[in-house]
C-alpha cells in the first residue's frame, strides 16, 4: 500500500523567512501533486511534477521531485501572511493517496 | 469559481436519516470522486466514477451510496451513519482518471452525524 508521508505537519515561521516543506512516498511513482487549502475552503491545485527532477515555481513558492529518493518538496521564499494554509501532497499510482497535510502559519 | 459545485455546505442528520450529497462540474471533465476528510487523517479516496462507470469502490461501508447520473452530476446517498462518518465530504472531478492533470475540487459538505 502506499504511504505518503509530510513533514513537519505544523509549522509556525515569521514573516520574511525561508523554510521546506517534505513529502516522503513509498513507491516509484513519478506523478506528484501539491494542493493547498484554507480553512472552510477547497483544495487548491498548486503544482504538478511528472518526471523526476521537474521543478516549478509560482510566486514564492517552488516544488521539486525526486523520484529516484521518493522525496518532493515544497519551498516558501520569504513567507507572507497570505502563505498561511495547509499544504498536501499528493501520489498518484493507481490512485491518488494524500500526505497527512501541513498546516503553515504565517506569523507577521 | 472552482467548476465544482457541493450543496448542502453544512448538514446535521441523525443516524436514522436518508439524505444525499450533490455534486456538480462545470468543467467538462470525465472523471468524478468522493473523498472524506476527517481530522488528523489524511483525504480519504471514496468512490472513483469514470464516464459514469464507477470504477472504484474504496472498501467503503454500504451506508454509503453514490450514483452518477451523468458526467457533470454526482451523489452520495446516506443512511443509518455512525458518529464516526462526521467529516468533510469532497468531491473532485478531473479531465480523464488518469490525464496527469491535478483534480479540481468543491468546497465540501460538512457532515455531522447526532
């Protein structure tokens, strides 16, 4: 069974600073997602890697795939309020399995 | 505007109710989901329709009935629930089950059971 695994499943930073998100996976899948959301709202699709070593950027934030480490993860540069949500990832095999989520706060 | 539409946002029923969930996408996609979100605990995958086949059932107790009547409309039926089917029920719909494009989901419908 597939096993997704993010850490840390909280994280407090201020504002300004730089931090990583990690997401662990068990099997040799090279299709990763990320998705955020905010309290009361849907998942938000931010990312979507499909091969291994694909990186992408949107604003502040950047997300890579290691496929050959079973690892992605999520960089925020210079954090700002507006980044406080939780972050999931996402494998997809025959199905799409979710990380536990990782709830990012934002402190001004 | 997501594309994907849940009504009721909020429901209270007791364990003895029928109620049903609606989904419904704007987006003219092929393939539909259920997921649970319970606290603590990772989304949890339902049901997977694909052009109105389901075509997969995630070990999921019968007191849960979904239905597809079309590509852009999904159900969940429920009856007789337990405390533990409190959570937040999305749905999710996608180009094709397997097109590499990320799912796009509703707001959800937060149940809670008496």
């Amino acid at each position: 069974e597939l096993k997704v695994e993010q850490n840390p499943l909280f994280l407090s930073m201020q504002e300004g600073k730089n931090y990583t998100i990690y997401c662990n996976y068990s099997t040799t899948s090279d299709r990763l997602y990320w998705y955020r959301q905010d309290p009361g709202k849907s998942l938000e699709s931010l990312f979507v890697l499909l091969s291994n070593g694909a990186v992408k950027q949107e604003g502040r934030l950047m997300a890579s795939l290691d496929t050959k480490a079973r690892l992605s993860t999520l960089h925020i540069t210079a954090a700002v309020h507006d980044l406080s949500a939780t972050y999931f990832c996402a494998v997809e095999e025959v199905k799409l399995t979710f990380g536990t989520g990782t709830r990012l706060t934002i402190i001004p | 505007e997501t594309g994907v539409t849940q009504t009721p946002r909020h429901l209270v029923m007791g364990m003895t109710n029928k109620k049903s969930l609606k989904c419904e996408q704007h987006l003219g996609h092929n393939a539909m989901y259920w997921y649970k979100q319970s606290a603590k605990k990772p989304l949890e995958l339902m049901f997977v329709y694909s052009l109105e086949e389901r075509v997969e059932n995630n070990s999921v107790p019968s007191r849960f009935s979904p239905e597809c009547p079309n590509s852009s409309h999904l159900f969940l039926h429920l009856h007789t629930l337990q405390p533990e089917d409190s959570a937040l029920y999305l749905c999710a719909s996608s180009q094709d089950r397997y097109s590499n494009q990320p799912q796009h989901f509703g707001d959800g419908t937060r149940l809670s059971i008496l």
